[in-house]
C-alpha cells in the first residue's frame, strides 16, 4: 500500500489568493455591472523592457539555426550572465561575490522552497510572521514542524514583526539554526538598514546559524542608506544565503528568472562536527534536480544589465514606486497607519478591524482588491496589504473609490 507523505495533511487547507480570488468571483457574479481594480496579489502588470523583448528574440533566431543552436545547458547557468550579475549587482556595490557563486534558476519561489532539503529535518527554524508563505509551507511538508494549532505550527520558531518594532523583528532569544529574512519585506514593505541587518549577521555568526536573505524587492531601494544585497554586510559570507529575481525587477513573472548567491565560504556541519561546504551540496543537488533556465530567458535577462535595460527597469520601477507613494499618502489621508510604499511596492496598512473585513468592506463599497493581513500570519491580523502593481490609471481611480467608500 502507498503511503502519503503525511506532513502534507498539516499544510493549513486553503491558499490564500484562491480564497480571495474565490471571494471576488462571487462578488462579480453577484455584481456583473461593478468594475473590479485588482491591487492584491504580488504580481507586475507592465510588459517586459524592450531590451529584454529584443536580446529575446535574438536567442530565439540562434536556437532556429543548426549553427547556433544550444541544447543542455549549464545548469547553474550562463556565464555570461552570471559574470553580470556578479560585477552588477555585487561587486561595484562592494559585495565580494564571485560568478561561480551565482546559481542562475527559474525562481525564488523554488529556491526558497528548495534549498531546506540540503539542511538537516532537525534544523531549528526561525521565521517570521506577517510572511510570504512558502518558507513555512516546505519546512511543513519536509516534517520540520508539528500539527498547526490556531494558526501557528509547534516546532517553527516565529518572529514577530510588529507596529512597536517596526516589522524588524527581534532577534532570536532561543536558539535556531536557519533564519529567513526578507527586505524589503513582502507583505510589509518595511526596509531594513545596515546596521540593523549587520546585528543579524553578527548573530549567525555568534550561533553558527544561516541566514536566507531574500532580496526579491531589492531593486525598489532608492534610499542610498538601504542595503541592496545581505553581502554588503561584513561577515555575510559566512553565514548568508541570497535569493533574487528578475520577477519583480525585471517584470519576468512570467518569464521565469531568478538567481541565489551561494558563496564558497559558507559553511554548515555534520553530526560529528565536521564542516562542509554548502555552495558544494547546492551545486550537487541543482545538478541532480534541476536542468537550467531556458537559453533565450537567460539572454532576455542579461539584457537587463545593458545601458538601455537599466535605464528601461529604472523607469518601470519608478513608475510602480509613484503608485506606492500615492497609496501611502492617500491611506494615510483617510487616517491609517502605513508602513512601506517606500523603497518598496507594498503598503502595509492598519485597518483598524478584522483584516478580512476590512478586505470586504474594501471590495464591495469600492471594487478594490487588496490582500488581508491575516493570510501571512497571526501578527497580520488587522492589516491588509495593497500592492502597486497596477497601471497609474487603476491606482488613481481605485485610491478615490476608496476614499469616498470610506469617507460615506
Ligand atoms: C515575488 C517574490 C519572489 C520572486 O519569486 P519568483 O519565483 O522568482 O517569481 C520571491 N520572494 C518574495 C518574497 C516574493 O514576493
């Protein structure tokens, strides 16, 4: 008889953007005159920069030629991307980070997800809470916790991100062997300074714990004070683990790209104390699982790195970096606390009442979807989140909708 893994029976029931997509069917159903702006799910609305479209199409016409054609790639990826993003995005920010640390991927999402199974099933973890659900859910499914009881697992350790300390939680007051972190943060937007992210790693260092440092938003730090990367920390190296993405960057969500630094000073340890390699184990395991990005996805991505590819990315960013600003300040107008909407594309706003209620209330008197606090986490209670993803047009339009909802 098969068995099922049965971690997965522990994994809460329902995700939480098919409740709210399921809440704004009915809704359009009952409402079919009612126009509905979306600024809930985290995902880009604006199309790829020409750069990438052009450097795209090139790939394509190499791959339709026997002369040029490529078959299996690298797995870890192109060089020619990943000396890019070494010098780009690493180097000339002072980060000591080197190519064959770069592991190019098809996503974040599957190497935040992926990279526990090379950590031990008894690593004690520290997440925090509000938070993007997929560190949680694979620790779920890899038998690191026990049954969820009212909202939270017994065996996770949750750092609690909060108005009093500014969505930066605490650091950890037990001990725990692998960390994740998240800045600019999503759902919050909350930024993390460098001497702030500095005690983190002085921390891991002190506990011989890692952190997972998911810089996903790092392209929507303007604030020269901000750090971008983990790497611009001293002492990174030893204890850190960066992901990043073209999703939110480069508006690749649909295209697929991202990359995770591993570098060659990290170590972790066995039973008998012995150090290892951990750059050595990921390498091992992304050659055994995992086949590479798609050649012309990964030239689409290098053209990010030209002069006129930054200069497109700057302006799509900016473009949804406006959108934050106007949210912030006309939420804050109506009299609700943000944080975020700086430095970042979310707004983390409290609603004052039940975040679902507010997500209610929110859709019905306004048509605007945003996304209820609560579904990242108990600390998210009465807040919800609304993204600026959208075109200017939407934003604006669902900004005084909401206002006048509110306001009568
Ligand atoms: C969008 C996002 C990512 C990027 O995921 P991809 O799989 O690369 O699209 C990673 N982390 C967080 C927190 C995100 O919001």
């Amino acid at each position: 008889m098969i068995r099922i893994n049965e971690h997965f029976l522990k994994l809460q029931a329902s995700y939480l953007f098919s409740d709210i997509a399921k809440r704004v069917a009915a809704f359009q159903q009952a409402h079919p005159e009612r126009s509905i702006i979306k600024l809930g799910i985290g995902d880009v609305t604006h199309a790829l920069p020409p750069a990438c479209v052009a450097a795209f199409h090139r790939a394509i016409d190499e791959m339709a030629d026997d002369a040029t054609f490529r078959g299996y790639g690298p797995e870890q990826g192109y060089p020619f991307l990943r000396e890019k993003i070494a010098e780009t995005d690493f180097q000339s920010r002072g980060a000591d980070i080197a190519a064959d640390e770069i592991f190019v991927s098809d996503g974040s999402k599957c190497d935040t997800g992926n990279i526990q199974e090379i950590f031990s099933t008894g690593a004690r973890i520290a997440i925090p809470d509000p938070v993007y659900p997929v560190y949680l859910d694979t620790n779920v499914m890899a038998g690191r916790t026990e049954k969820n009881r009212n909202g939270r697992y017994d065996g996770i350790v949750y750092m609690e991100g909060t108005a009093e300390n500014g969505f930066v939680p605490e650091l950890p007051r037990e001990p725990v062997d692998l960390i994740y972190l998240c800045y600019p943060n999503n759902p919050t937007g909350a930024t993390i300074d460098k001497a702030g992210l500095a005690r983190w790693v002085d921390w891991a260092r002190d506990h011989r714990a890692l952190i997972l440092f998911d810089a996903a938003y790092e392209a929507f730090v303007r604030d020269d004070g901000l750090p971008k990367s983990i790497f611009e920390i001293e002492g990174a190296r030893e204890v850190a683990i960066e992901f990043r993405s073209f999703s939110k960057t480069a508006g690749f969500t649909g295209t697929r790209c991202a990359f995770t630094v591993v570098p060659k000073s990290l170590m972790a340890w066995d039973a008998d104390g012995k150090a290892h390699s951990v750059h050595a184990l990921w390498q091992r395991r992304q050659s055994t699982k995992f086949n590479g990005v798609s050649y012309p996805v990964q030239q689409a991505a290098a053209a990010v790195y030209t002069a006129e590819g930054r200069t497109q990315t700057t302006a799509l960013i900016n473009a949804y970096l406006e959108n934050a600003a106007l949210i912030r300040m006309k939420m804050q107008e109506l009299g609700y606390a943000c944080v975020g909407g700086e430095n970042s594309p979310y707004i983390w706003i409290n609603g004052k009442k039940n975040s679902w209620a507010f997500f209610d209330e929110l859709l019905e008197k306004a048509g605007v979807v945003c996304t209820p606090g609560a579904g990242f986490g108990t600390c998210g209670e009465n807040y919800i989140r609304i993204s600026a993803f959208n075109s200017r047009e939407n934003v604006q339009e669902a900004l005084a909708r909401i206002a006048s909802a509110l306001a009568g």
